[in-house]
C-alpha cells in the first residue's frame, strides 16, 4: 500500500520552512547509522532547533491530513528529521529499521517521505520503491508526501544536479497487520459510498469498521 499524499503542507506553510532551512545545521547523514556503507546525505541533528519548529509543523500537517489518517490509522509519530542530498549523494537498497530508541520504542509500521523543494530542483534523487521485480520511482512537488509500509525495500537515487530537501518520518499504527488496515481502508470507501441512500447500510458498515477496530488495535 503505497500512497500519494497531496497538499499535506499548504503555501503558508512551505513559505515558513523555506525560510528555516538555511538555518539548519546540517551534519553527516551517518551520524544515526555509523556502520552504514550506502547512506550518503546530510541530515539535521534532532536537537537543531530549526529543524525542531519544521518537525512541528510537519507533524500537525501530518496528523491533520485525513488520507494518512485513513490509510495509517496513526499511533504515534517519529520526529521529522530533514534530510539533504547534494550531487554524488544517495541512500542506496535499505530497509527502515523495525524499532526506534524512543520510549517508549517505537514500531515502524509505515514510513513516510515528505518533499520539501520543488523536482526541477535536482537531477537523479528520486525515492524508489522496490515491489518484487518493478521497481516505482517518485519525485513529488513540495508539500506532498509518500506513504509506504517500512517493510519495502527502497532507495534514494544518486542526485546529479542540484539539491533535494525532504522530511523523512515513521508511524506507528494503532494496526500492526498491513492486510488489516487495508480492509478498514476498503470499508472506510464502502461506507462514503453508500452515503444516505441508505441509511441502515451506512450504520452496519460503520458499525462493522468501528468494531474491527476495537478487536485489531494494540492498546
């Protein structure tokens, strides 16, 4: 389940980060992965304090945004890092880790990429997923964002030209089982559907959706 997600920073938004980026401190990528041989990019240390007031405004814009609350049904959420790539750099094939040092720890369930700089920016840095033998490569325009489940084996591409600026995220959902979440998505769409036309139909779904819930969630 990989998903677009549109407008999740508005122009207001963006502006203001704009603004915080050459203010960010930005250090060796490695510095949270010390034995990494394929991480190349400049990442921003958690205590920055420019990077903590774009973390903020990205985690409300996240949590607000109603697409991710459909399809992530979010627990928790790690805090945005902001990443940078210049030419030369990339993230070659990885998977995100399981559990973050957070505390409590954190799940990764879902991970979450959120474009910062326009994709005329920059040459090559595009995030691209690996789904058995295809491969699906995405650069978005800033204030958009991709959703994918942190099993995927992916990788940012060799930036050529330019500078690509994202925040990178993880989420811990209140469903562990991706199969799971993707059933309460397809009710979630069942119950819009059937809207008022039929009343006693909107509420058995609804009652349907809210109980597998109840019966699915980690508490």
């Amino acid at each position: 389940m990989i998903r677009i997600l549109s407008n999740v920073l508005d122009a207001t938004q963006l502006r203001e980060i704009d603004a915080l980026l050459p203010q960010v401190a930005f250090a060796d990528g490695r510095m949270t992965n010390r034995e990494s041989t394929i991480k190349q990019n400049l990442q921003a240390p958690q205590d920055d304090p420019a990077n903590e007031r774009i973390a903020m405004i990205a985690r409300e814009a996240l949590f607000r945004h109603p697409e991710l609350r459909t399809f992530a049904q979010p627990r928790s959420l790690a805090r945005t890092t902001v990443a940078r790539y210049e030419p030369g750099m990339a993230y070659g094939w990885h998977v995100d880790e399981a559990l973050f040092p957070s505390t409590p720890p954190l799940r990764s369930d879902l991970s979450c990429t959120l474009f910062l700089n326009p994709p005329g920016d920059y040459d090559g840095g595009e995030l691209v997923m690996q789904l058995g033998a295809q491969e699906l490569a995405y650069k978005l325009e800033p204030g958009q964002a991709l959703l994918y489940p942190s099993t995927t084996i992916h990788q940012v591409a060799p930036v050529t030209r330019g500078t690509r600026i994202a925040a990178i995220t993880w989420l811990q959902s209140w469903i562990a089982d991706a199969h799971r979440r993707e059933l309460l998505v397809q009710l979630e769409e069942a119950r819009a559907r059937a809207g008022t036309s039929d009343p006693r139909l909107t509420v058995l779904l609804a009652s349907l959706r809210t109980n597998l819930f109840r019966m699915w969630a980690d508490t």
